[in-house]
C-alpha cells in the first residue's frame, strides 16, 4: 500500500466521519403526514345542526360550513366571504361602524333531498383539506366531497346519490342586513348613548339580488347601499341529482369598484372548471396544503392536546392568507353576531401570534400587509391638528377607518407589537426599518399629542398619563393605567432600539428617551399589578391587560426572583378573582383566552404544572365545541388559535431575545418532539424529551442574530454544524443561558452525550384508536362540556 493511497484513505475516512457527525446532528426523520393527521381528522356520526359542530373549509377569503338547519329534508353549505363588509358613509359626522361597516351575510346553498336527513357519516381529512363521507335519508343517502380550493375563489361540492335518493341544489341570498342593527331593531343590546343613535340611523335596505345565467353558470349580484360596493355568488352544476353531480361555486367581493365582482368570479369558475378537465384541480388545492404543514412538526404524549393542535393548525390555514384580509372574529366563517369586525383591544392581537413560533409566516402576512397598505387611513383616525400621527379605534373594519377621538392610540400600540413579533420572527430588519418604524413612530407621536394637550402636574418628576382605559375592566377608565404604560413604554424603546440600529438619527429621539427615562412606574400593590394608580384589581375580569408589560411585552422580564414573584403574584390574584372563585362567589361565564394567556403566563414564569391546568382547562370549557370553535354568544376564533399559542410557549419560548427550550413544559408531557419551531431573532429551534429527559437540542440561526439558549440539559456538549463548539464560540452566564457565537446558516446542537449516541430521531408518538379521532361529533366527543352545551338531539 503506498503512502499517497494510505493518506488518501485517511483523508476519506475522516471526510466521512465528519459527514455522519454533521448528517448525525441535522437529522431530522421524515413523517408520513398523511398517516400522522390522519389520526386527528375530525369525524361526524351525529348530525351537526348548528355552525360550532359544523364541519369547515376555507382558504383565508372564501369558506363554508356544512349543517343542517331548520328543514328535515335541508343539508346547507354556509357560504362566507371574509371580507365582505359593508361601507357606508357615516351620517352627521357620526361613523355608526357596529352597523354601517360590519360584516354582512351572504347565503347559503340547500341540499334537498327526497328523504329526511337520518344520520351522518363524515370526516374532514386536515392532510388534504377536504371533506368527504356520507348522508343517510329516510329515502337512501348520498356521499359528499367538499373543500374551499386554496389556491383560488372556489368552492367544490360534490354529491352521489344512490337507492332512490336524489338532491336538489339551490342557492339563498341572505339579506345584506347589520346583525349589530337587527339586535337593536329588536329592542335587544346596549340601551343610551351611541347605542340608541344606531337604533335610530337612518338604515335604507339595498337593493334586491339580481339573478342572472349566462353560459351555464348562475349568478346572484348583490350591490350595497347606494352601491358602495357589490358581491357576486356564481356557481355552476352539472350532473344527474340522483346519482353524481358537481357543484362550482365562487364569491368576490368589490369596493370601490362596481363592476368587476361578476367578471372576476366567472373567471374564478372557467379556471376550476378547466383544471377539472384536465385533471389539476384537487392536485393543485392538495399541494398548498403539503406545502403548508410540512413548516414544522411537534408531537406529544398526550394524544388530545396533540389533536387539538393540529386542528389549530388547519383553521389557521383555512382563516388566513398573506394577501387576505386582516382576520377579524369569524374568518371565512360567518355568523349573526353583535361583533362584527375586527377587534383590537385583545383579539385580533391574540389571533396573530400563532403563526410566529409554528413557523408559519406566510399566512400572518396578512397584519403587516394591510397595515401598509391603510397606513393612510391610520393617520385619519387622529384630529387634524395632530400632525403625523395615527391611531385606531377599539373595533375596525378592513380599511382601518376608525377614528380614536383625540385618545392615547394604545390599540394601534399594540398592534404594532404584533407587526414587530413578526418582523423578529422572519429577521426582517428591513421591514423593522421600513415599515414598522414609520408607522410606529406615528403612533408615538399620537402619545406625544396627547401628553402635551393632557398635561398632570405632579410633584415626583415623573410623566404621568391623565386618562386611558384598560380594556372592558368595569370601571376602567382612570390615571396612569398599567396598559398604556407598559405599551407606550415599550412603543418609545423600540423606536430607541430601531433608531440605534440603522443609525437613522431620528430628531425625535430626545423625546422617546425622555418617556423611557421619565414615565411613571407601573401601578403595584399587595396583590401584584393594578389596574391604576387609582383602580386596584379586586373585579372579575377576562383579560389581562393589566399584565400585558409581561406578556406579551416583556417590558418586565421574569429573569429575577423579584419579577418572577411579581409575575405569579399578579396572575394568582388575577384568577382567583375572576374564575376561580376563590374571592367571589361566582366564576366568569366566559374565559376561554383567559385560560389560554394563563398558560402561556405561568409558563413564561417557569411553573409548567400550572401552565398546564390552564391549557386544560380551555378544552373542558364548556364554550369551546367539539370541533374547536369557540363562541361566547358570538363566534370569536382567537380562544383556540391561542391554545395552540399557549402550548408553543409552554414548549419554547423566546422573549427579550433568549431561547428557553421546555421552560414551560410539565411533567406530564414526558415525551415530547418539536421540529422546526421558529424563535425571536429568526431561529429555528428543534428538540426532543423521552422519559422525561432531554435528548437533543438543536438550534439553527436563518438570520445571525445574537444566539442565547437556555436548556435543561445538565453540562451539556455543544456542536456547531455537528463539529464540537470551539470554546470561544460559547459562554455560559450565572442564569444558565448560553451566548453562541452562531453564524447565518450555522446549527448548535446540544446533547447530554456525545453526539454520534444521542437520540436525534424526531417521529410521531404512537397512539391506539381510542385516542384517535377526537374531535368532530361523534360518541367520542361526549367527553367534552362543549358536547352537552351545543348538541340538542
């Protein structure tokens, strides 16, 4: 053997011993997801008579419910349009937006059949978005195929009769009414105030729908009041209704333009229609899908949990798009409710963190974008002597128009948070820069604006804040409120922090800094975080605004025994006045984002078993139904979406910049595997427990922004790109966070043994099928309070 050949072989051996370390610490196993989702599908063997049992589809503009009504003989297909929403002028001065700029409902399709609906048999499939199974008559029945197709306006229905069984399709307009005014109409709701201007406005009917056919496919044109804005519904129906026929149907929604909405559905129809002829149609709505899930991974042992996850994550999907409409209470989905818009004192910011850590961007566009493009519109809500400024009222419509009469602008302040978390979740520091900043400094000088028309004299030195609101607290108007301090404050930082990084020398910096240096502390007592200087927290109540300087701010961090003890005093105090009844004699009806921010609370505070009761505790409220809706009254979709939130955080966390991987994670979960999860500073963080124990965990930057880990892995060995870390790439600080010197592109990897024996391998847990299929209608939804709550045989 020579010497160049012995070299040679050397060489090689090492080339490859460094390639199964690097491939040994990237592994990532690959998942059958048909067969993982598959075991959560939502199953109906009950027949769903109402929209919180309904099965549901939607692309994050068009979407249906499908349930019976009323009519024994009626299966209907619940249309929706996420943004059709009405537009009329205000009237003397007065914006009336509960009834002149809401939601509108749109129709319904019937399914007739000969017989009586008897039973049901369906599944949604959440791999591939659709719906399919069986309705049994007292004639025959007929097989179903259903799902709104992701990647255009258009919803495919599908229906196979068979034994003397025949169906009927029919479409029903729905009058284009406010159901905010209908509730008024009838002597219901709110009584003084704005609230009997709106009963008594002026609410001309528009006019009839126009039906029409052309080539084949119907047309239903409903055109607004004084035509700001139409609606078409076109569909077309081909086939025999006693044995196999197909339904295309399409919605588009037109403001300000009047004649485009006929013209664009058609379209929409000719281009479904030819991709089932040439067999595309269910490929290319499939493949959005596959595409989609695949972002990241997480299992747990604990099957229901995991369930309810994953169905978090289909609705996130089927209610969002990144050119969609900003998603307000209903999504596709709509409902009579007396919320019909989006609501920006808790909700809409609740429904726009999930997306962050499930890696799941694209579709959360939708905030910032719409943000940008009514950026206008803002700065019209303010009054005009206050120049360069903008706000938002407490409930909008789309376009944002929403006048804050001359108030501290703390909804837009923390929408803004929302625009930041997702700018620090992609690492797009240029929209940091050129979107958020802009828009964020306006919203300052909102504060500025009424700071200097406000001032309070005081003898501290300090900036005090003369009147806010902390959300729907009774009685919450009062000085120096925990919730607009905690936002102005972190408004005022950001901008000092955004300013510093680009250098931008912005002239207005002396003033954010004098608020960062000057504001008034936040208001405390025996029981932890006030409401305000003058308003103690001792009422029941549902959120937490008075906590929001922790979550989801950070502006006080839980990194010191004190502020841990401040975190969990406040939250103790917070829930035993408001559910758990410990100080009342009465828990709150409604509390479903009240658990949920409970969790992620506790959680961040490092007390996972209490994070744990809480998340819990949102599946057993009997407000949340048995296929994950969720309504107090009124459809609101931000209680479950921020369950899947509150479960991220209980599993990885990552405010003020710092990864904490299983911070919040209880004892119960003792196996449990992520894959891919995204972080603050554009990370993505994958790992591992079985029995307990911590396997691996692996973090890789997308972005090079500064890299601190936290991790319970005892001594761990560290390994970039699956090379042991050198030692001045790594330190370890007093809190047992680790600093990475981690480059863009590069993964650190942390095992409690050496690399090439640590157990990497990320798959499904296994579950039996008792613990499948556990959400829908069926007998195994029996379990659930929200069964008994809105099923009535």
């Amino acid at each position: 053997m020579s010497i160049r050949f012995l070299i040679h072989c050397l060489s090689a051996i090492a080339l490859l011993a460094t390639s199964q370390l690097s491939l040994s610490a990237s592994t990532k196993t690959a998942i059958d997801w048909n067969a993982f989702l598959s075991r959560h599908d939502m199953v109906w063997d009950m027949v769903p008579k109402r929209w919180e049992l309904a099965p549901y589809s939607g692309n994050g503009n068009v979407g249906f419910l499908f349930y019976q009504g009323t009519k024994k003989n009626v299966m209907s297909i619940h249309t929706g349009r996420h943004d059709y929403y009405d537009h009329r002028l205000p009237v003397d001065g007065k914006e009336n937006l509960w009834i002149y700029r809401c939601r509108l409902p749109l129709g319904h399709f019937e399914l007739e059949s000969k017989g009586d609906i008897t039973g049901v048999d369906l599944r949604l499939s959440l791999w591939n978005a659709e719906l399919t199974g069986t309705v049994t008559t007292s004639e025959g029945s007929y097989e179903i195929h259903g799902l709104s197709h992701s990647q255009m306006d258009v919803i495919y229905f599908e229906t196979d009769a068979s034994n003397g069984e025949s169906v009927k399709i029919t479409w029903k307009p729905a009058v284009p009414y406010s159901s905010v005014r209908k509730t008024l109409d009838a002597s219901r709701g709110p009584k003084g105030g704005s609230w009997d201007r709106m009963r008594n406005a002026p609410y001309p009917l528009p006019p009839e729908p126009v039906l029409s056919t052309e080539q084949g496919i119907h047309f239903c044109l409903q055109a607004l009041h004084d035509h700001r804005g139409e609606t078409t519904t076109g569909w077309m129906i081909g086939g025999d209704p006693a044995a196999k026929q197909k339904m295309l149907a399409s919605v588009h929604h037109s403001f300000p333009g009047k004649t485009d909405s006929k013209a664009t559905v058609k379209s929409s129809l000719e281009r479904g229609r030819e991709q089932i002829k040439n067999n595309s149609f269910f490929e290319s709505h499939r493949q959005w899908w596959h595409t989609y899930y695949p972002h990241s991974f997480l299992t747990i042992n604990d099957s229901e949990k995991e369930a309810f996850y994953w169905i978090q994550m289909y609705k996130l999907g089927s209610a969002m798009r990144e050119n969609g409409p900003i998603l307000d209470l209903m999504g596709p989905w709509y409902h009579d409710t007396f919320w019909p818009m989006v609501w920006g004192d808790l909700n809409v910011q609740l429904q726009y963190w999930t997306h962050l850590t499930a890696n799941r961007l694209a579709v959360g566009e939708s905030l910032p974008n719409n943000l940008d493009k009514y950026a206008a519109n803002l700065a019209k809500n303010v009054p005009e002597r206050w120049k360069d400024s903008a706000a938002i009222a407490a409930c909008f419509p789309q376009d944002c128009c929403a006048y804050d009469n001359g108030k501290v602008p703390d909804m837009l302040a923390w929408i803004m948070n929302n625009y930041w978390l997702h700018c620090e979740f992609a690492g797009d520091r240029e929209r940091m820069r050129d979107g958020l900043f802009p828009l964020l400094k306006q919203t300052v000088n909102s504060y500025l604006n009424y700071l200097k028309e406000n001032p309070v004299k005081s003898e501290d030195g300090k900036i005090h804040i003369k009147r806010s609101w902390s959300p729907e607290y009774p009685g919450g108007n009062g000085q120096d409120v925990n919730f607009t301090i905690a936002l102005l404050r972190w408004s005022c930082q950001t901008l000092l922090d955004i300013n510093q990084e680009f250098t931008l020398n912005d002239p207005l910096t002396t003033e954010w800094q004098n608020i960062v240096d000057n504001l008034v502390e936040f208001q405390i007592d025996e029981t932890g975080l006030r409401i305000a200087k003058d308003i103690p927290f001792d009422k029941p109540h549902r959120h937490y605004s008075h906590l929001l300087a922790f979550y989801p701010l950070a502006v006080l961090k839980p990194d010191t025994p004190e502020n841990v003890e401040l975190l969990t005093k406040s939250l103790d105090h917070w829930l035993d006045t408001s559910i758990n009844g410990v100080q009342k004699d009465t828990a709150m009806p409604v509390t479903g984002y009240t658990a949920t921010g409970a969790a992620s609370m506790y959680a961040m505070a490092g007390d996972p078993e209490k994070a744990y009761h809480y998340l819990d505790f949102l599946i057993k409220h009997k407000n949340v139904s048995t296929t994950t809706m969720y309504a107090e009254g009124n459809p609101v979709i931000e209680s479950p979406l921020s369950f899947a939130t509150a479960l991220h955080d209980m599993l990885l966390q990552s405010w003020d910049g710092k990864i904490r991987v299983f911070r919040g994670t209880p004892k119960i979960w003792a196996d449990v595997a992520f894959q891919d999860l995204r972080t603050q500073g554009a990370f993505l963080v994958s790992a591992k427990k079985k029995a307990g124990a911590t396997q691996f965990v692996s973090v890789e930057s997308l972005a090079g922004s500064p890299c601190f880990v936290q991790t319970d892995i005892k001594d761990p060995k560290i390994y970039i790109d699956g090379s042991e870390a050198p030692v001045d790439k790594v330190e370890r600080t007093e809190d047992g966070m680790y600093t990475i010197d981690l480059k863009k592109g590069q993964t650190v990897t942390f095992t409690p043994v050496d690399i090439t024996q640590a157990d990497m391998q990320i798959a499904p847990l296994s579950i039996n099928e008792k613990n499948s299929h556990l959400f829908g209608l069926s007998e195994k939804t029996k379990r659930l309070p929200g069964h008994q709550f809105y099923y009535k045989k």
